[in-house]
C-alpha cells in the first residue's frame, strides 16, 4: 500500500453513520434524483453525500470537479458537479486523484476485498465498461462486505450483486 493509504484522515464512521441515517431515507436538505428507466438514480448522489459527511472536501478546480451547491434551501435550484452525481463520473473522479495524489478525496483500487472497510465504496460496471451504479460499506458479516445504496434503496445489504455486473470494482477511500 501506498504512503497515502496509510496517512488516512476519512472519517469512516461518520460516513457509514450517514450512510445507515439515509439509506432508506433520503436527506431533505439535498436534491433526489429518482430512477428514470435505467439511465438515472441517487446513487452516486448518495455516496457523494457520504463521502462529504466523512470529511472529504468539495473540490472546485475546472478540470476535474466534485461539488454540490445549495440554493437557498431550495433542492430544486441546487447545482452539482457531474462527477457528485454520476456514477461512473465518481468512479474515474476518484481513481485520477488517487493517480495524481491529490489533496482532495481519493480511491484506491483494491482486488482483495479484505482490505476493505466500511466507508469504502462499491462501484458496478456492465460489458460496455461502463460503471452504473456506486454504493457505500456501512458493515460486514464476517469477512463480508454489506452495502448500503439509494436507486434502490437498500441498508447493510449483502455485496453479492443485485446488478447484473459484468465487474465489481473495490475502491478504498483516501482523503
């Protein structure tokens, strides 16, 4: 593992801690964005938010953005960056700042899911490579990953997939 790994400031537990408070119930201070076909959902929304709740700072540049604006108490006049909101967007946000060591929130892919733990994020990828869906690490039974999820929305659900996966991606939170 890397030194960065090592020197982690996420605040796991205030991440899962949001993560089990909203699984099922979505946070009212932010915007929904509920299941349209199969092109849309809160997921990413969702860890988004965790992520934030565990420290991780929004991040502004142009080139590679990740941040949530709140309009006057008004959710339907909220902005957000496509990679707070997009799974996929998320996934590749994450990986280019870990490959760059960036001072913003990281994710640093791992194939052994031992090395998870909760807080650390889930992402589903289909045989196009794309990635459609993210979820969060709110508990394990055993060695076992549960996830939490909005688009469905699910609490300390088993990892086996859902989805019909084509790749699981594990990727451990950095900040």
């Amino acid at each position: 593992m890397n030194k960065s790994y090592r020197q982690n400031s996420y605040k796991r537990y205030n991440a899962t801690t949001y993560a089990t408070t909203y699984a099922l119930n979505h946070n009212p201070n932010y915007r929904y964005f509920p299941i349209s076909g199969d092109t849309s959902g809160n997921c990413a929304n969702f860890v988004s938010q965790c992520l934030f709740a565990g420290g991780a700072l929004m991040d502004f540049n142009q080139h590679h953005p990740w941040w949530y604006k709140k309009y006057n108490r008004n959710v339907m006049k909220d902005t957000w960056s496509i990679s707070w909101a997009v799974a996929h967007s998320l996934y590749y946000f994450l990986r280019v700042n870990e490959s760059i060591n960036s001072p913003y929130v990281k994710g640093l892919e791992v194939s052994n899911k031992e090395l998870l733990e909760v807080g650390d994020l889930v992402f589903f990828e289909d045989n196009r490579h794309v990635i459609f869906h993210s979820a969060i690490i709110t508990s394990f039974i055993g060695k076992e990953p549960l996830i939490s999820q909005n688009s469905f929305d699910a609490l300390n659900i088993p990892l086996r997939t859902y989805w019909d996966a084509y790749k699981i991606h594990f990727v451990k939170i950095i900040i």
